[in-house]
C-alpha cells in the first residue's frame, strides 16, 4: 500500500491516493488541483522514506472538492463560587480534498542535473587538459 503523510495548516493527514481528507480550508475554488509540497514520510512496497523535516522528491496532488463548515464545538468556561458560566461555539471552515496521485518526480530531475554536472566537469578537464598539453 502506498501512503504519505503530509502537513496542511499544522496538522498532518495520511494522503492514500483515491481518498479524501478534511483539511483547514485552502482558498481555492472547487475542481482545481492543489499540490502538497510538505511531505513528511513516504511508504510504498514495504519501503519507507522518512523526511528530515520534509522529503523534497515527493509531492502529493489533490483535488478540491467542496468548501464546508465542520461541527460545532461547543466550550464551557466554569468558575467556581464566582457564578460565572459562558458557552461558545466554533465552527471550523475546512475543504474536502481528493488525493488523485502521489508524484515522485523531483529526484528524478535531481539525478538528471547531478550527471549533466559531471559530463560538463568532464568536458571542462578535457578541456583543461588540452589546453595544458600545447
């Protein structure tokens, strides 16, 4: 099973692509996409990547589904011998957002611009050389 945890407004919600996740409400409308850059740990095929704060290479996409409001909660304050009693309410806004993939794509690049690095290392102590040879 393939999974990732991420961070979205400083909770942490385990991403499994074709689920959906209740998130503190991002300002976007319903239908478009939205990437989670902030990805904590990274599991597939038994394998597990652990981010020191976050793994960079990983990047979990979502789309907005609906915008909403959550349950009441209600807060009771209480002193006692004081005759002082307040209720409040809260009622968080969140946003339904369905995991369409988890992409492993940075590394990839990474590794791609780590090699064009070499070969222009190379190509600049051939050149070196050479030069240094007439």
């Amino acid at each position: 099973m393939e999974y990732a945890i991420i961070e979205s407004g400083g909770k942490q919600y385990k991403a499994v692509a074709g689920n959906f996740i209740d998130v503190d409400k991002i300002n976007l409308e319903p239908g478009q996409a939205y990437t989670f850059n902030k990805v904590l740990l990274y599991t597939a095929d038994g394998v597990c990547k652990i981010g020191q704060p976050s793994l960079d290479d990983v990047i979990v996409v979502g789309k907005i589904l609906k915008q909403f409001k959550g349950d009441k909660i209600r807060v009771a304050k209480f002193k006692a011998k004081a005759r002082f009693r307040r209720v409040t309410g809260f009622r968080a806004h969140l946003t339904r957002v369905q995991i369409e993939q988890i992409k492993i794509g940075k590394a990839e690049k990474a590794k791609k611009v780590e090699k064009e690095t070499k070969t222009e290392k190379a190509v600049k102590a051939s050149k070196k050389a050479k030069e240094e040879s007439k």
